[in-house]
C-alpha cells in the first residue's frame, strides 16, 4: 500500500484573507473615529472648567469710601 501525500491547502482562500484584512483595518477605523469625537467633546467641556477657574480667581472689586466735600 502507497501512502498517499495530501496537499495541506489552509481553508481560507486568498480572497477570505483579504476581506478579513479589510474588516479588521474598519474596524480599528471606526474605533480611531470614536476616540476623536469623544476628545471633541470633551473640549467644551474643558475650557468651560477653565473659564470658571479664572473667574474665581479674580478679587471682586473693593468699595471705596465716597469722600464727602465740605
């Protein structure tokens, strides 16, 4: 009895491959997408925190004593 050679052949065909490749790149796309509009919206956020900030570092304005004419 001969042993018969099998060609090892992997399932997925160069095609599978490809479109696997394609699915994997959109989908670390689409997640870049996410992050970017979340760091947009945290922005506002931001600066509107800072605004604050600076305002209540500023004195408020002293009252001066109004002198009186004789």
């Amino acid at each position: 009895m001969e042993s018969k050679k099998r060609k090892l052949t992997s399932s997925k065909t160069k095609a599978d491959l490809v479109m696997i490749a394609a699915t994997e790149n959109f989908r670390i796309e689409k997640e870049k997408s996410y992050h970017n509009e979340q760091k947009k919206m945290r922005r506002p956020q931001v600066e509107k925190l800072t605004l604050l900030k600076e305002t209540k570092k500023k004195a408020a304005p002293k009252p001066r004593a109004v002198k009186k004419s004789k």
